[in-house]
C-alpha cells in the first residue's frame, strides 16, 4: 500500500473500503501543495471538485456585504471540505483559505461521481458525510442566534477538547487552531468582546490561558455555560 492510499484512508469519507476500490480513487486525485493564505476557491464559483487535507488547516468563511467575514468552519487533516458543493446547484457556498502551508488532494467533480454510482459504500459514506454537513450548519445557526457570546465560547472549547482528545495526554489542555482575531470571526464578535469574555471565565476559575492554549479548571462550569447558563 503506498503512501498516498494509506494517507487517503485516514478520512472516514472512504472508511471501511478495500484497497482495490482506494486505488481507483487515488487514480483520480492530484496532489496539491499550497503555501499560507491562498484562496482555493470562493464563494458562489463554479464546483469542480473537493478537497481531503492531508496536513495544514484551511477555514471556510462567508464574507457580507459590508466586508465582514464569518469563519464557518476549520479544517485540518484528514477532513474533507467542498464535497457538499457537487450537489449544491454545482457553486461553493463559502470561501476557502489556507490558514498555513497544506497538502490537499483534490477530487475532480466528473471523476467522483462516476465513481460514487459504482460504489455503494462509497455512496453511503458521502450520504453520512452530507448528513454531517448540515447538522455542523444547523448548529452555528443555533449558536449565533440563540447564544451569547461566552456559550458561543463555551460549546467551541468542549467541541475542541473532543476533537484534540485522541493522542493527548490530557483533555483539559486545549490548544487553540485560530488566532484571537480568527476566533472572533468564527464565533459571530469581536476580538475585544472575546477577549473580556475569556478574562471573565478565567477569573471565574472555569478556564485559565496559557498564550494560544486554555486549560478547563471547571468542565462542569463550562457545559452549564455551553448549555446557555449565565455565570
């Protein structure tokens, strides 16, 4: 198995399926190394295929038409983003940009779905990948019309403890994937209310910061804030 199956197969998108069918997929891929801060593509552009990160981070973002960005979502490896546009009336509904230097394999449009109609397990993967899709949207919906800010703050550290979980020593040592201005941006504020937010759970004793990491001190405290409970 070279290296590039075995990188593929990192994704839970091609989960579970054999090395024969893996190497039909990676037949179709090209690899693409692409420096800090480039925009893979943007919002309302035509699809023409989707990305797996096999290292680095890219954010997707929605940008208003006063110029404000809203960070929708961070992807790092071995996550795959763009996928949901194959079926979206053929156009990205967000921008995507390097937030550092990546490896991404990309997946043609034309190539995959042909692909898709020989594979059910390939179909149901994406079946489950789209499904995901919409509860992650669902989601920051809720948080931004329905939350305050330190619940915003909240669910994104639990959701990030899990998610960092896996390998770490400790799930109560969180290391932060954006900066503060970034954050802001993902949470629907900011830097400056962001900043006193995080000041006032830290003299609270829920959290302490450490430069770009936050120890929780009180999970308990932090669900109960994450739920929308005032402290």
């Amino acid at each position: 198995m070279n290296i590039s199956i075995k990188l593929i197969k990192r994704s839970w998108l091609f989960a579970e399926l054999n090395e024969k069918d893996l190497k039909k997929i990676v037949a179709i891929t090209s690899l693409k190394k692409v420096g800090k801060q480039e925009i893979l593509f943007s919002d309302c552009e035509e699809a023409n295929g989707f990305y797996v990160v096999l290292s680095g981070k890219v954010k997707l973002y929605k940008v208003s038409p006063e110029g404000k960005e809203q960070i929708v979502h961070v992807i790092s490896a071995p996550e795959a983003f763009g996928e949901a546009s194959l079926f979206l009336k053929g156009s990205y509904p967000f921008f995507a940009e390097t937030l550092s230097d990546c490896e991404l394999l990309f997946f043609p449009k034309r190539d995959f779905l042909r692909l898709i109609k020989k594979n059910s397990r390939l179909s149901a993967n994406m079946t489950v990948n789209l499904s995901q899709y919409v509860k992650r949207f669902a989601s920051l919906i809720e948080d931004l019309s329905l939350k305050e800010v330190p619940s915003r703050i909240a669910k994104y550290l639990l959701d990030l403890s899990l998610k960092q979980l896996e390998g770490a020593k400790s799930s109560k040592e969180i290391e932060l994937d954006l900066s503060r201005s970034q954050l802001a941006s993902r949470l629907g504020t900011i830097r400056e209310t962001l900043s006193k937010s995080l000041a006032k759970m830290k003299a609270g004793r829920i959290i302490d910061i450490k430069k770009n990491k936050i120890l929780i001190l009180n999970r308990e405290a932090l669900e109960k804030l994450a739920s929308g409970l005032k402290f």
